[in-house]
C-alpha cells in the first residue's frame, strides 16, 4: 500500500511538472515570437523558459542527473511546442498575445514554484529554505525569458505581486504539510493559489508598498 502511494505520488509530481513545462514553454514561445524571432530564437527561449527555474532548483540541491536530462522526453516535447508553436504564434494579436504569457507564466509559476518546495522538503532541508526554493524554480526561468526577450523580468516590473504569490503558495503548501492535510488536497491547493493570486494582483492592481 505504501508502495503504491509512493509510486501515485511520483506519478503525480511527474505529472504536474510536465504541466509547468508546457506553461513556461508556451509564455517563452509567444514572447519570443512576439519580438520576431526566428525557428531557433524560439526555441531556444522556449527551452530556457521551460528548464530555467527546474535546472536552477537541481543545482542548488545537487540533485543528479539534472531532471531534463533524466527525462529526454521533456525536452523533446518542448522541441514540438516550439516547432508547433512557430506557425500559429503570430495570427494573435498583440494583445491576445501579452494576455496569454501572462496568464501561462502565472500557471507556470505556481506548478514550478510547489514542484521547487516539494523536492526541498523530500531532501530535508530547513523550512524556510524549501519556501525559498520554490520561490527560486518558480521565477528563474521567466527571469531568463525577459532577458532575453531584453524585457524588465516581471518579477521586477513596478512592485506588481509576483515573487510575493509564489511566496505565499510555497507557505500554504508547507503548513498544509505540516497539518497532516492529505497530499492531493494540499497540492490542489497551494497550486491553485499561486496564479489566483498573480491575476489577481494584475486585474486589482495589487502591488508592493514603496
């Protein structure tokens, strides 16, 4: 039975990380088109995007193989997004456009950012350090997007909540934790918070004091 949860468990984990991948890769996609790039432009920024925040996360932890290359199949489906994407990416307009890497980085950030807390918190590492963590995978690959998009990374745009929601979905997973919460639930949850709470702060204009 144990078995069985553990392996559910990794199952769902595999699958929420092939979510935050097709979230980041989509935002890198369309910005990179959205600034003319070419088939290699967007795919290089697509890759960035997508394995940024996850290749930062192993290193940091020393986790080996990095998990991209453990698994070729992640980045082999992010090489068809792109190649998928190159086509139909500039039939959107501008603004349909803007509005759709904004919505999939506030998806991405909340898979990578409670995918960064879990992998910590299995490593036993201190509490603050796995909500730190998840904040970390979260936000590094759309940092690297916008730098190389040569955009001000949204993590830094004008005091918007953006490091702040993935902050605060990283502490609700954590205390859900540790309040014994059912695992399915307590990921559920802290997720869902994550880019609630971006489009959120974006919609109401919710930002940082000073």
């Amino acid at each position: 039975m144990v078995i069985d949860l553990q392996s559910g468990m990794s199952t769902l984990l595999k699958v929420l990380e092939v979510c935050g991948l097709i979230s980041f890769a989509c935002s890198g996609f369309i910005e990179a088109r959205s600034k003319k790039m070419d088939l290699i432009g967007v795919i290089v920024v697509a890759f960035v995007t997508a394995f940024g925040g996850g290749t930062l996360r192993d290193l940091l932890l020393d986790r080996r193989p990095l998990y991209w290359v453990e698994n070729q199949e992640y980045a082999l489906m992010v090489f068809i997004l792109a190649l998928v994407a190159v086509p139909l990416v500039p039939h959107l307009r501008s603004a349909v456009a803007e509005k759709a890497i904004v919505i999939a980085d506030a998806f991405g950030l909340g898979f990578f950012s409670i995918l960064g807390t879990t992998f910590a918190l299995e490593m036993d590492m201190p509490i603050f350090v796995c909500a730190m963590m998840g904040v970390i995978t979260g936000i590094f690959g759309g940092v690297l997007r916008d730098i190389l998009c040569n955009e001000v990374p949204m993590v830094f745009r004008g005091g918007q909540l953006y490091a702040t929601c993935s902050f605060i979905g990283c502490w609700i997973y954590l205390i859900l934790t540790m309040l014994d919460v059912p695992e399915m639930l307590t990921l559920g949850v802290s997720i869902a918070v994550i880019p609630a709470l971006r489009l959120l702060a974006l919609r109401l204009n919710w930002k940082l004091p000073g």
